[in-house]
C-alpha cells in the first residue's frame, strides 16, 4: 500500500486545525499519543475481545473499522509532526485481538519515549496487525480514513 496519499490527506487536515487552533506543527506530540492510547481503548472496547466475563458480542464492522481509523488519523498525525513515514512492510497476522492490542500499547509508549524513527515505524507496523486480526482490509481503511477526514474538517468548521 502507497501510504503518501493518507499523509498527504493528513496534512491538510492537520495544518487546517493548527491554523484554526494557533498551533505549531509538532507542538502537540504527547497530546496526540494520549488521543492515539484512548482510541485504541475506544476500539478495544467495541471489538469486547478482553471482556471474557461478557456473552455480548462485538459491535458491528462499521464501527470498529471507524474507531480503528481514528487511530490511523493519529499515527499519520505523528509522522507528519516527527517528520517519519511508514512505508509498507509485509504483515505477520497474529491468531488473537488481545496480544495485538497489548503490542500496540507497548509500541505506542515506546514512540512516546523514543520518538525515533524505528519506535515509529514498529508502532504504525504493530497497529495495522491489529487491523489484520479485526479483519479489516486495505481497502476498507482508505474508504474509511477517507470518510472520516471529511467528517473531521466538517467538525472544525462546526467548532467540534
């Protein structure tokens, strides 16, 4: 996957909000982590995969794949700020949601620490293996990024 056109969306929509906001590109890296950690929460608890005491199942697709595409958001957020790009690596699936999910917390705080290229890269690699073991496919993520940028301009012009 060509990963340049997802950050050139991100850019766009991360210097319309720096404008709208007086924010310095860069200026927002740890709030940005902390908006990436809660989202991956916010998935986590729509997927119920750790929720082994709970009978209900999952939320439906549509809205996991929105939540997980809120943390994409963020990721190529960070990029932009760190001046790193994911560029595509093949995948190794894991065989559950759990283990993906606590990889990703530990890759997200390692970024946070480190801010270097390599915690950057394992992190964005680390959350589109999430996305594997959630089935969501390549295409589904662009059209789904996609909608989600627009609604995300939509909502600064509202005051969100």
């Amino acid at each position: 996957m060509n990963w340049e056109g997802l950050y050139d969306l991100q850019r766009k929509l991360d210097h319309y909000i720096e404008q709208q906001h007086g924010i310095e590109k860069g200026q927002k890296i740890e709030e940005k982590v902390l908006a990436l950690l809660v989202e991956i929460g916010e998935l986590a608890n729509e997927t119920r995969c750790f929720k082994f005491w709970s009978t209900k199942g999952p939320s439906e697709k549509s809205v996991i794949l929105e939540e997980y595409v809120d943390g994409v958001h963020f990721l190529l957020s960070l990029g932009l700020d760190l001046d790193y790009r994911y560029t595509a690596t093949p995948l190794v699936e894991v065989n559950s949601q759990t283990p993906a999910f606590l990889t990703v917390y530990r890759s997200i705080e390692r970024l946070r620490e480190k801010k270097d290229e390599q915690s950057y890269k394992k992190a964005f690699y680390d959350y589109l293996v999430l996305g594997l073991t959630l089935g969501i496919t390549e295409k589904e993520l662009i059209e789904a990024y996609e909608r989600k940028n627009a609604i995300n301009f939509e909502r600064q012009d509202e005051g969100y």
